[in-house]
C-alpha cells in the first residue's frame, strides 16, 4: 500500500508517507519528509490512492459500508461504491495536496463529459450487478484536502449530485 492512515483526530485524519521512490507516472510530486529529512516521489495516482484510504475511512465512521472499490470499465471508473439505509452510493473522490489557496476547486474536475462517463459507468454497475430496474442510488462527490506539513486532511462531502 502506498499510504496509509495512521490515526484519527478531532481536527482530522493523519497519513503517511512512504519514504521511498515511486516512478508510476510522469507526473511527480516532490514532498520533503519532515521526520526524515528526505524526499518522497509521490505521483498523482499515489496521491489520489492515498486520498481514496482517506474517504473510505471518513464514510465508514459516517456509517456507510464499503461495497466495491475502484470499478472499471472502458468508459470510466467508480472510485468507491457504497451502501447505506437500503440506497446504494456512488462516491467520486477528488484528492488535492494543499500548497495555500490557490483558488482551485477540484470538484469542478467533475466536469460534464466526466459526468457522462460516471452516469454510463454507473448504468452498467447495476446492469452487472443485477441490482433491480427501481434500485435507489445517489451519487456524492468527497475532496480530500491533504496538507503536507501537518500530516492532516479535511475531508468535504457533497451530497446528492444529479448526474
């Protein structure tokens, strides 16, 4: 596993980083570890997985259950598929190291043709899972704001979002 959340706290939840090289894709991002003093290569994918652990803890403390992680399909990916109150919830997480407000908001990378994407990926979920025609199902956005220095993230969830 490439991250992994350490504990829990009131402010919010603490990660860590592996202290080591990992080539996954050609975009890198350089972190110097503050307990070593070394630098740790951390792609976007790391970053997003180590996001992904994040929101899965915060949705279980939330009392959902984790049915299915990181469905694909040619035409797009469900990060984290959930259950709670009979109702299935399609979670898409959107993970973001914060270097001070610069104004961006990750969940505007849900953008419309990313939606389409979602609303096929998750039509042929519940096809394959054989779920019924009147399955009730909702479809929520997590960002996960990590920030290097203190080792904590904030985690937003917004709900209810028509695809």
């Amino acid at each position: 596993m490439v991250g992994h959340v350490l504990a829990k706290d009131e402010v919010g939840v603490r990660f860590s980083l592996p202290a080591q090289k990992l080539w996954i894709s050609l975009w890198i991002l350089f972190i110097k570890d503050k307990k070593y003093g070394l630098y740790v290569y951390m792609s976007t994918k790391d970053i997003g997985k180590i996001g992904e652990d994040i929101a899965c803890k915060y949705l279980e403390k939330q009392g959902f259950f984790i049915v299915d992680r990181n469905y694909n399909k040619k035409w797009g990916e469900i990060d984290i598929i959930t259950a709670k109150d009979k109702i299935i919830h399609f979670i898409e997480v959107k993970s973001i190291i914060e270097k001070g407000d610069n104004g961006y908001r990750p969940e505007e990378n849900v953008h419309i043709l990313k939606q389409r994407r979602l609303k096929r990926t998750i039509q042929t979920y519940l096809l394959e899972k054989k779920y019924d025609a009147e399955a009730e199902f909702m479809f929520h956005i997590v960002i996960v704001h990590m920030n290097i220095n203190t080792r904590k993230a904030k985690v937003t969830f917004m709900k209810d979002i028509i695809l």
